[in-house]
C-alpha cells in the first residue's frame, strides 16, 4: 500500500511564501507524477503545478515544485501569496508498485491540508 500525506498548510499574511511537503510512503514502487491542485472554499478543485518523478523542479507562475532531500517527498511553494490562494490543497501521486514481481499502477490522492492567506 502506498500512502500520501500532505503538511505544511496554515495561517498566513499576503504576501508572503509558504513551502507545503507531499510524503509518499510505502514499499516497493516508484513515482511517475506528482501534482498538486487545490480546492478553494465552495469550488471545484483546480491544478496548480506538477512534476515528473524524475524531475527535480519545476516552476509554473508562483508555484515551484521541488524534490527534497529525500526522494519521496516533493515540496510545493506558494510566493507572493493571496488571498485567493486559500482552499485546501492536495497532492496527487501517479507510479507502479511491484507486487510479487508484477508492476501495477496507482493513482492516489493524499487527504489535503489547508492554507488560509490573511489580507
């Protein structure tokens, strides 16, 4: 079983940056794709960035996807934050496991965490 968990949300003033972490966990698969999207209060949940799991970074406007360190954790920073950046924001993980020598796709959502940007 692969598990996804996304941290880094909470309360912040316009303006500035917020650095929020997407964690894979699991054994025996690899990553494909990573996304991030976000649902901002009373609407439908939009795509803000990505990358590939061979990436190392990729920069879309104010958003910037990062690997860190540690290979199954990917990092997304918000800069210049506004207002209209508050929603819950989720992490999206594409790859295969191998289970038992055989590669099997998984498409799993982690269970979101909130940013609230202050005006």
């Amino acid at each position: 079983q692969v598990q996804v968990v996304e941290s880094g949300g909470g309360l912040v003033q316009a303006g500035g940056s917020l650095r929020l972490s997407c964690s894979a966990s699991g054994s025996s698969f690899s990553i494909d794709h990573v996304d991030w999207y976000r649902q901002p209060p009373e609407k439908q949940r939009e795509w803000v960035a990505g990358m590939p799991g061979s990436g190392v970074s990729s920069v879309t406007g104010r958003f910037t996807v990062s690997r860190d360190n540690a290979k199954n954790v990917v990092n997304l920073e918000i800069d210049s934050l506004k207002p209209e950046d508050t929603g819950t924001y989720y992490c999206n993980v594409r790859g295969l496991r191998n289970i038992r020598g055989t590669l099997l796709p998984f498409d799993i959502w982690g269970q979101g965490t909130l940013v609230t940007v202050s005006s």
